[in-house]
C-alpha cells in the first residue's frame, strides 16, 4: 500500500496506542478516582507500563512502523481528497477484517437487536462525538471549584454544586436520558468509532451526576436522587454490556459503577431517611455485580482491537519496499485472532479465585504460532502483554462487588454473601458499621478503602 509523505514513522508501542492509553489514564487520575481506581488500577496498569517492560525485555521493540492514518481526522477535514482517502481506508480495512472473521467466525459476538432509539451506546457515542474539542477528545470543562469538590468529595460545598447543577440543567437531563436507556449494542456501528472511546467524560459524567444525587437527597428529594444514579448505572451499562466491550470500555464501565456503589453508600443513601425496606429498591438500581464475565472483553478486545487498531496499523505497514514491513499480514491476524479465542475458552474454566492468583509473566494467549515471521512474532507478542495483571485486577474489582451485595444484604436483614475469593463470611462490625475482608492471607492487596453503612 503506498504510503503518503504525512505519514507518521512510530515506534511499535506507538502504533499500538500504548501512549494514547497512558494518556486517557492520567487524565482520569484525581484523588477521588485514585481511591476507585484502587479497585481497577490492575486492570490497565500493564497497558500504562508495558511499553517500559518491554524496553527492557528481549522483546524490546525494534520494528519502526508507520502509524495508521487518523480516520476521524481525515473525514472531517475539508479538503475533499482527504475525506476520499478515509472512504477507501475504511473500505479496505472492512475488506480484510470480514475476512478475518470468515476464517475465524468464533470472534463474532452474539448480536443484540435493538433499535437506534434505544440504543443507549448509540445515544453515548454520539453525545462524545458531539463533544469532542479541537484535539479530538470529549471532556467539559469544570470550573476550578465544581472540579475540586468532584475531585476529592470531602471538600463537599452543596452551594458550589447547586450553582452549577441550575446552570447546566440541560446538560444533566441529556446525561440522565442517555443513562436511562436500556439497551445497548455496536451492532452496525464501525468500529473506527468505538474501538478508542474517551474515559475523561465517562468519569466526569458519573461524578457530576452523583454530585447531584447527592444535592437532591441532602434536600430530601429521595426520587431524583434515585434517578441520577440509575442514570450513572446506565451509562457503565452502555459500555460494559454492549457484545463487544474493549479493554478500555469495560474499565470505564467498571469505574463508573464502582463511582455509583461508593458516592451512594457514603453520601447518598445516609442523607436519605430509609426504612429497611426501602433498600431493595437502591439495590436493584444499582445491581452491585460484575455486569461482565472475562470472555466478554477478551472478545470485545479481540473483535473491536483488530479492526479498530491491528488491521490499519498492519496493512499500512506491508509495503516491502519499506526497510521494516510486515510480509505475513493474513497469518498474523489469524495468530491474533486464535490467540484471543483461546484465552476466552480458557477464561470459561477460570475461577475469580484463579484470576486473583493468576501469576504475573504467565501468558494468557496460545504459544507464538511457529508460522509467523520476526516482525508479526514481535507484534503478537506485544498485543499479548498484561493480560495477566488484567487478570488480578478483574478479580480484585469482583471482591469488591460482592463487598457491596453484602453491604445490602445486611441493610435488608438478609444473610449477606460470603466473600467470592474466599468463600469465608465477610467481617461486620455492628457498633462502628464497618464492613470488611475476612483476614485471610490470600486477600492480601485488595486494599479496599473502609466500607461504613448508613
């Protein structure tokens, strides 16, 4: 394929978006999100720290390969060849990727039918797109004190929050409604604009919602309270139960229902004055599960990555008059392919506690397939890496959902759970309300923040 002047040379890590991922995760790094991600940081640690790894491994990249061309760039632009030049990108990567999926049909998720109108991944995807500024990222833009108060809650000034809650009315309502749609689905959508969604304004939304919830049950108004939280509910969901979550989704959906599980037991719901049965209710909205199963973004990773990343990267890098090229393009997404569909049918078997003792260095994929040259053993190589600490991190944020249905649990005066990893009962303290961890040896590094009921 040949290639124009503007094209950038990138190292390996760069073309695999290790930096843009690096990126979206300082970007969603506050004091408050440092305490939630506490319970996912596990989950894209290696994607923020592979690149250095790496470098110091026998694996160290070698290859300088041409970035693939910003398609979002291009068919917005107003010079009308770029805009054909996206077209017929799109095109040919579509053209490769169905026959990717011909040959490996296990990769194509189940697909949902539901309609655009209630499609809330829709909805959300093109509210970020609407959003986006001039670097091509979504985010808004807090004054200073509303982003203080969101960032660490305990600099908590209802003021501050009313103000802005009252002047961007709209911007709550059209959050809430995304949030409360109920179905979610790629199906029909490229995956040129899902495969990297922004995490920022994922956050963002959650916290300002929760503030509010927070505003309108300090008020007493218990409805809208419930209602802004369903919402943030919504929105983990539209990202997490969509059939092909990324990696970068599902964290974000993680996040964002961890956010909803803490901002309620800690500020919400002791503002409110419930009776005990009024708690089945909040439990019910705010479904403190694990929403997804690891096949899930093993899948989403798989199917969204090779054509939102593997196949532009690649087929943008087989031109053997280049000095570095990749002369066995079809072999290497086949490997890739196989390689996921192998984790995923190992993940089946795979109990929570296996993925919180799963050990670091251990490969989820197949051994490298023997057929593949230097250059595509190096990327596949890379493309394997930290799903052994996504592993660890996916269990340790269960433990933390299951913490939570017991905390519901006890304020229904049911028998809560016992603790998934452990199978041992969950320590309560009924004078202080604190609920925690069984001591046991192999829960060490949870490192839960202090659970306290109302």
């Amino acid at each position: 394929m040949a290639h124009n002047n503007d094209d950038q040379i990138v190292n390996l890590s760069e073309c695999f978006g290790a930096h843009r991922i690096a990126l979206v995760i300082k970007r969603m790094m506050s004091q408050r999100s440092v305490c939630i991600l506490g319970a996912v940081f596990l989950l894209v640690a290696a994607l923020v720290g592979w690149k250095v790894r790496h470098e110091k491994s026998e694996l160290r990249p070698k290859l300088a390969l041409r970035d693939a061309p910003d398609l979002r760039s291009l068919s917005r632009s107003n010079r009308a060849e770029d805009r054909h030049r996206a077209k017929k990108l799109k095109a040919d990567y579509d053209a490769i990727f169905a026959a990717v999926l011909e040959r490996n049909p296990g990769l194509v998720p189940k697909w949902k039918s539901v309609p655009d109108e209630e499609n809330g991944f829709l909805h959300w995807l093109l509210f970020l797109e609407k959003s986006r500024g001039t670097d091509g990222m979504a985010s808004f833009d807090f004054p200073e004190d509303v982003s203080e108060i969101l960032s660490d809650p305990e600099k908590w000034n209802a003021e501050i929050i009313k103000a802005y809650v009252e002047k961007h009315a709209d911007l709550l309502e059209e959050l809430t409604r995304i949030g409360l749609l109920t179905g979610q689905s790629t199906y029909g959508i490229s995956p040129d604009r899902w495969s990297f969604m922004e995490a920022n304004i994922a956050k963002q939304s959650a916290e300002i919602l929760c503030a509010d919830a927070r505003l309108a049950a300090e008020s007493g108004d218990g409805d809208r309270a419930l209602l802004r939280i369903k919402a943030v509910i919504g929105l983990s969901n539209h990202q997490g139960l969509v059939e092909t979550p990324t990696l970068i989704a599902a964290t974000v959906a993680i996040l964002v229902k961890l956010t909803a599980l803490e901002e309620s037991m800690n500020h919400v719901l002791p503002a409110l004055d419930l009776k005990q049965e009024d708690y089945a209710q909040w439990r019910q909205v705010l479904s403190p599960d694990p929403m997804m199963k690891f096949t899930d973004f093993l899948r989403g990773e798989g199917y969204g990555g090779m054509r939102g990343l593997v196949i532009p990267v690649v087929s943008n890098n087989t031109d053997f008059s280049e000095k570095d090229h990749i002369p066995d393009p079809d072999a290497l997404y086949d490997a890739i392919t196989q390689g996921y569909l192998h984790a995923m049918k190992r993940a089946e078997s795979t109990s929570y506690l296996d993925h919180w003792q799963h050990h670091v260095g251990e490969r989820w994929f197949t051994e490298t397939p023997e057929n593949l040259s230097d250059q595509s053993v190096e990327i596949y190589h890379t493309l394997n890496m930290g799903w052994d600490v996504y592993s660890k991190g996916w269990a340790r944020a269960v433990a933390l959902f299951r913490r939570y249905d017991a905390a519901f649990a006890i304020l229904e005066g049911r028998e809560p759970p016992m603790e998934v990893l452990t199978g041992k009962p969950f320590v309560y303290d009924s004078q202080t309300r604190v609920l925690d961890f069984p001591d046991e040896e192999i829960l060490e590094g949870i490192k839960a923040d202090e659970l306290k009921l109302p």
